[in-house]
C-alpha cells in the first residue's frame, strides 16, 4: 500500500513565475503556513528561494524560525503571530519581521529588542475590518506615534504597514483600502516610511491589481489552488502542485479499493459525490472509511493508483473541486492530508 502525496516542484516554480510577472513590480511574499498548506516546508521554501523569492509569511514565529533554518540569514521572514515573551526572543534573534497589531504587544516587543540590543523589524498592523488583531483605526493615531518613537530612539525598525482582507465582497474590500491608505497616510505624517506596504492576499492579488502595493502575501495560488468560487486554475495561469495518490489494493465485481481513506485526510462527506482519476480517466469515488471504494473500470488491477485530486491529467478533480462540493475551500482540503502521508517530491 503506497499512499502518497506526490509534490510537482517545477508546478511551484511556474505558479511563483506566473505570480510574479501578474503583480509586477509589487513583489511577492510566499505565505507558507500549514507546513506550506500541507506540501511540506523544507522542500518548498527551498525550491522558492531558489526561484529568486525573497519574502516568506511564516504564521507564527516557530515557523518563522523553521525557515530561518532551512534557508539562513538571505530570506526576509514575516510571522504575524506572536503568543508570547519568549516568541518575541526568538523572532529578534532570528531576524524575523513581526507583524504587530496590539500597543501592549509592541511595547513587550520593545522591551525584549532593548534586552537583546538589536532592534526589532516591525509590521504595523491596521485592522481594516476583519477584526483579527489588528488596531483599530481610532487607536491608530496614537499607536503609530509610540512606534515612531520606539523607531526614534532606535529600539525598532518600522519596515512595513499591512493588514488583512476578506476577498469575499469587491466592496468590503474597498472599504479596507478606504482605511488601509488613511492609516500609511497617518503613519507617515508621524514620521515613519514604511517600505512595505502589504494587503492582499491569492484571490486580490490577481484581480484587484489597486491592492497590490509593495508586495502581496500569497500562499493558495503558489501551490495552484484556486479560490473557491473563482476563476478556474487554466485561467489563472496555475498548476496544481500536488497530487494524492493511492494503490488499488483489491478488485471487486464494480469496484476498486485503495489504501486511502478518512485516517489520511480524506473527508468522507465527499462519498459518492466526488470523481477521482484512475488509468481509464473519471471514476466516482463511492465511500471513504478507514479505505475508500471506487467505481471500477476495465482491466482494474491490484497496484494500479487512483488519484484522488490533482492537476486533473487522470481525470481526478482539484483540491478545490472537491471542497466546492462540501462547502469548503481548496486549503482545508490540501491541510488535512496527514502528517504520516509520505510526500514524494517531483521536478525543481
Ligand atoms: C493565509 C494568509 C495569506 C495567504 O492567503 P491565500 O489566500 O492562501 O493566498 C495572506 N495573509 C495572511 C495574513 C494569511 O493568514
């Protein structure tokens, strides 16, 4: 029984390439949470780094750090989650950029960068609405004061203003741009001259190229995962890096078992709804348990591997194929695939 999550490494060059000629000259930060939305860290960042990107969006500051050791003092490191005093230790000694939304947080941050003699690079975060840690914007005003001070006086680098949008509702968005360049504008009214200056995620990125400023944060769309809802992967310009792939493991009169199922990350919502790509193109996957059963096809034989999403080359449906039909998007279902699926790495 061979399952197996087969990452295609020239497909993540050719997104990061695709995704770099659509935002130029706004640059690209390679988002890679997730264990880099399931497809493994070390082999991706590497790969990406490789390919000449620069800027990668950690999450939290572990795995800022895991990429600081995978790629040593050339990357720019972004983490946006900082639980605690030790995490703002770690994230200075690692020369990690920290995006900081919370005035008792960035005076923590100061304090540590006075303990450690070195001054911490910051992101100041705006909340433009989507109320996940951000300051708000009549706390703004005072918020980048203090921060201009704490750069004044050397204790802090204030390297970029971000913040997050929901790309859900073109004029929800807009409304987030509305405050998002009132906040550089105040920033920059108290003195500071942020360089980076970041909002948009996969899906803005592409479409809304007023949101690109210096550089977007992309993860889904580097792995070839479209948005729910959206336009298709061809018309992007995007490849489905990955692949989950089993062995057929027995042959039944109408159907095939394969050694994949529910235990690996498969979600069993998708039984009987679902088509996945075998050696004679489109079958429909009939349930998902602890294997999963397939409708046949002519010549089936124990060992022959059905893919249960992919690029589509077998027939198989995308990620996001499939969490379209359980109301879901392509990440939940790239993430849960289990840790103890071996990923088998192709190309780069
Ligand atoms: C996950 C995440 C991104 C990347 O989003 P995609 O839609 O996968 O491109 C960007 N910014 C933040 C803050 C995120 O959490």
């Amino acid at each position: 029984m061979s399952t197996h999550l087969r990452v295609d490494l020239d497909a993540i060059r050719g997104n990061i390439a695709r995704i770099r000629a659509t935002v130029a000259p706004a640059g690209l930060m390679l988002v890679v949470k997730d264990d880099a939305y399931g497809h493994g860290l070390g082999p991706i960042v590497r790969t990406a780094a490789a390919a000449g990107v620069e800027w990668f969006g950690a999450f939290d500051v572990r795995t800022g750090s895991a990429v600081r050791a995978e790629l040593g003092s050339r990357a720019r490191i972004f983490a946006w989650i900082a639980a605690s005093r030790e995490d703002l230790e770690v994230a200075i000694a690692d020369e990690l950029d920290l995006g900081i939304g919370d005035s008792a947080l960035l005076e923590d941050l100061a304090d540590a960068a006075r303990s450690a003699s070195t001054p911490a690079r910051v992101h100041l975060k705006i909340d433009t609405g989507l109320h996940r840690n951000g300051v708000r914007p009549e706390n703004w005003p005072g918020f980048v004061t203090r921060a201009a001070e704490l750069e004044a006086d050397g204790t802090i680098d204030v390297v970029g203003v971000w913040s997050h949008i929901a790309e859900a509702s073109d004029a929800d968005d807009d409304d987030a741009r509305t405050i998002f360049d009132w906040a550089i504008a105040h920033a920059r009214r108290v003195g500071l001259r942020p360089s980076m200056r970041h909002l948009a995620a996969s899906a803005a990125a592409f479409a809304r190229p007023e949101f690109r400023y210096d550089m977007v944060r992309v993860g889904a769309f580097c792995y070839g995962i479209r948005s729910a809802g959206g336009p298709s992967a061809t018309d992007l310009g995007l490849v489905p890096a990955a692949s989950l792939n089993a062995d057929v493991v027995s042959v039944e009169d109408d159907a095939v078992t394969i050694g994949i199922g529910a235990l690996d990350g498969v979600p069993s919502s998708l039984a009987g709804l679902a088509e996945v790509g075998t050696p004679d193109g489109a079958r429909r996957l009939m349930s998902v348990d602890t294997a999963s059963r397939v409708e046949t096809w002519p010549g089936a034989a124990v060992g022959d591997v059905v893919t249960v999403y992919g690029a589509g080359d077998r027939g198989e449906s995308s990620a996001t194929d499939l969490a379209e039909i359980i109301g879901t998007i392509g990440e939940e279902i790239a993430v849960r695939v289990s840790p103890l699926v071996p990923r088998e790495y192709v190309g780069g």
